[in-house]
C-alpha cells in the first residue's frame, strides 16, 4: 500500500514528466542510426520513471551473447557518458538535493539518486520487482 501511494505521489510530482522525457529521449535515439544502441536503455529508464517504488536496478549477468554486458557494453556506456550522462545524473542530483530539504522528499530525493546513478551508465542494466 506505500509503495501505491508512494509512485502515486511520484507521477504527480514529477515522475510522469521525468518518465515521459526519457520516452522521448530514447525516441529521438532512435530516430538516428547512432543512437540505436541506447534506445532501449532510455526506454528502460523510462519504465523505471513512471513507476519507481517496489523496483530495484541490477547488473545484468555477464553473457558473451548479450553485447551490452561485455566490453561493447562498457564502450557504450563510456560514449553516454561523455555525450550525455553526465550532465543527465547531474540533474538528478541536484533534484535530489532540493528533496532532502523536507522530511517527505526523502523518499523522492533517494530514487533521484538512483536515477543519477542509472543516468551516468545506463547500458546493461536491468530493472526488477523488489522481492
């Protein structure tokens, strides 16, 4: 039942923006032959914006059949990094900062952080039910 209220108070107070803008980043990527690699990581994240709590981020298992564990997956990520992560993550930490301000966007301000954290190497990364 938090966890309800918790993604619900998240969508009206930023979370449905937040989600949407990384459903339009990813959308763009795909729009261009080079930004393919990283669409569906944005699209990842996007999924996570809408619907945080009760959701965790993993590493995916290293699987020389999945390109985004392996070293192409770490050339992604440096490549996001530099182009894009950065400056992404630095944001959700600034957020994040102006939510701990007050005791009840704590919560928030801890799931910003995971989206910084997320933001600056987003390739192989999985999100999954909290158990």
């Amino acid at each position: 039942m938090i966890r309800l209220l918790l993604n619900i108070l998240w969508l009206m107070c930023g979370g449905f923006v937040c989600g949407c803008a990384w459903l339009l980043g990813g959308l763009l990527m795909a729009c261009t032959i080079v930004g393919l690699p990283w669409t569906m990581a944005a699209w990842r994240i996007a999924g996570f914006a809408f619907w945080p709590f009760g959701r965790m981020i993993v590493e995916r298992p290293h699987d020389p059949a999945d390109l985004g564990t392996g070293c192409f997956g770490l050339g992604l990520n440096l490549i996001w990094l530099i182009c894009a992560g950065w400056y992404i993550a630095l944001a959700h930490l600034l957020t994040a900062v102006f939510e701990f301000v007050s005791i009840i966007g704590i919560p928030f301000a801890l799931k910003d952080l995971q989206f910084a954290q997320l933001a600056l190497m987003p390739v192989g990364k999985d999100i999954v039910e909290r158990p």
